[in-house]
C-alpha cells in the first residue's frame, strides 16, 4: 500500500508506545507482468514517488536435492523456471544452489543461463525413506525409537518384527539352531529393532547435518553480496528435531548477513491413502494392528516435524513459509516478488541496561 505518511504508524514497546526515531519509504522497479497466473492480482493503483530507491536485490534459489523427491523437485523446477522468466525484475540477481553440490549458477541477471541450471536440478538422496526388508522402519519412526520420543512408534516395530519372526524362522548362523532357542523371541526382536533403527536414524541425520551445512554456506554465499539478500528454500522437507544447534547457527549468520530465508514446501498439498505407500511391496503377510495404528496416526506429526526445520529458518529471519498447497508458482511469487512499496521504521529503545 503506497502513501501512508509518518503519522499512519504507531510503534509499541512492551505495550508503550514509542516515538519513532526515523521514517522512510521505498519502492522497487515494477516487475514485468506474470501474465494470467491465478494468485496474481491486477493493480489498479500507482504507487507513490519514491522517497529512496532499492539498492540491487540479489535472490538466491536453493533447491534442496538431498533429501526431496524427484518428483516433488519437478514441480520446484517448474514453477522456479516460471518466476524468473516473469517475475525477476530488471535490478534483481539470482543464483542457483543445491544442497548436494553448492553454487551451480552464480548471481547473474542472464535469465538463460538461470533457467539452465534450474532445469538440470536432480535428487541426489542420501538416505533411505525406510530400512529395506520384512522389517520396515521410516527415518521419521527410527528418529522417534532413538530419542525415545513416544513409545507408540518401538509398540509398531516390535510389533512388524514379531510378525516378521512368526513367517520365517531365523536360524543362528554359528551354531544351525533357531535363534528362538537360544534367545527369547523378545529380546531378539528388541535387539533387530533397536540396531535397525539406529542405522536408519544415523543416516537420516547424517543427510540433515549436511544439509544445514549446505544451507550456511548458502547463508554466507548470499550474504557477502552487496545488496538486498534473500534465500528461497525449496525443499520437500527434512529432520531435524535434534539439530537445533545448527539451525540457530545458520539464523544467527543470517541475521547478521541482512539474509532473509523463505521456505517453499515442494510436495505441496498431498494425502497418502490408508497402509503403505501404494508403491511399496510389503513382505508381511498381515500388517499387524500396532504397526498399522502408528502408520495411520503419525502422518501429520510426520509432516510437521519434517517442515519443523525450514519454518524455523523462515519464521527466525523475517521470512514466510508457503505450505500446504500445490501451487507452487504461487509460491515463488509470494516468496520472491519485492514488495512495491516498503516502510522502514526505527525507534529508541528506553531503560535498557547494555551488556
């Protein structure tokens, strides 16, 4: 909204309200026109003259290929393609970066080379959905069994795991005899189950470290440039629940670089139907009840803890998280279009005791 003058705004500190120290307008360059796309809204207004005028925006587009599907990564990659051939306006920079292999575009205004790199964006996974075999354990579960996070999700694998016992007797390779015999069907089952999930947790978290160091570099890339900084994060999610070190790293830097991270959910809106994943082949002749319940309750915990990490980023850096919907298009335009008119206001902070 363009032309509120000084005295439309109020300041509030700890409920007082604050003289304001300084005030000033700006504008950016009208970008071009993003044709009929159905969340952009046709302007009848002009904004107002510029008070200042922005300096150059440098955007970075971080597609994070570690740990998203290559089919939730076509849709990023369309709906990227779209934003720079209609949104990027004449002053902004862009780049293209990638979880697994850094700076694959550097800051440029070159729209063809930006849509190259785009298009060449690829899944690169580092760790598996869930451990392969009878016996089925998610990272989302295995990270839920290691920090001893609800006791619903060990009920599950104990559950598969028995299941798994009763259709194939396990015979102890040193000795022949069934391992029932030697040790009691619990403790067996305990010990698959615990060391499974330990392997698949450690290589989801592996996955999650490098994907927050990716990230800071990015961080630190975006902001040694000299303008504007902005990240948009593209990512189908990731976990990162005990890694909450790292992520006040990454936002400390950020904050001190002037970045600002937005985060783009590239599944978008999405229901998974009832059991397993309609392409995975189970080798369990009945999906036991608890292992079938944990399934069926824990999908949207699941979601949520997966997008924990990147709302974090956004919410921490003055950034936005765009979820829950398919448009992805949308999404870039939201996250990466400049605000026609933005207002800056300072104020002098009263009574406080310095450190």
């Amino acid at each position: 909204v363009a032309g509120l003058p000084r005295e439309d705004f109020r300041v509030l500190d700890n409920g007082e309200p604050r003289p304001l120290a300084s005030f000033q307008v700006e504008s950016a360059p009208t970008p071009p026109a993003p044709g009929n796309h159905p969340g952009a809204a046709p302007s009848n207004t002009t904004p107002a003259p510029a008070v200042a005028n922005r300096p150059p925006r440098y955007l970075a587009l971080y597609f994070d290929d570690v740990n998203t599907d290559n089919k939730a990564l076509q849709q990023a990659r369309n709906a990227a393609l779209r934003f720079v051939q209609e949104a990027l306006g004449p002053a902004d920079r862009a780049a293209v970066l990638t979880g697994s292999g850094g700076v694959s575009q550097e800051f440029t205004a070159d729209h063809a080379r930006l849509q190259a790199a785009i298009a060449a964006v690829r899944a690169h996974p580092r760790a598996e959905a869930h451990s392969p075999g009878c016996l089925r354990i998610t990272a989302y579960q295995a990270y839920l069994i290691v920090n001893h996070l609800d006791p619903s999700d060990l009920a599950a694998a104990m559950a598969n795991q028995t299941q798994c016992d009763q259709q194939v007797g396990i015979v102890d390779d040193y000795t022949g005899k069934p391992v029932s015999s030697i040790i009691p069907a619990a403790d067996a089952a305990s010990m698959t189950v615990s060391g499974t999930a330990e392997a698949v947790w450690g290589q989801a978290r592996s996955a999650s470290i490098a994907t927050l160091q990716s990230l800071q570099d990015a961080v630190d890339y975006t902001g040694r440039q000299p303008g504007e900084r902005e990240l948009i994060l593209a990512s189908g999610g990731f976990l990162a629940g005990t890694l909450e070190g790292a992520q006040d790293e990454i936002i400390q830097m950020a904050l001190h670089r002037q970045v600002t991270i937005n985060s783009l959910e590239a599944r978008g809106l999405y229901t998974e139907g009832p059991g397993l994943p309609i392409d995975e082949v189970s080798e369990l002749e009945q999906i036991p009840e608890a292992m079938y319940h944990f399934e069926e309750t824990s999908k949207l915990s699941q979601e949520f803890e997966e997008e924990s990490a990147m709302s974090n980023l956004a919410q921490s850096t003055g950034g936005l998280l765009f979820h829950n919907n398919n448009d992805l298009s949308l999404g870039f335009y939201r996250l990466g279009l400049t605000a026609s008119t933005t207002y800056e206001l300072s104020f002098a902070p009263q009574d406080l005791v310095h450190n």
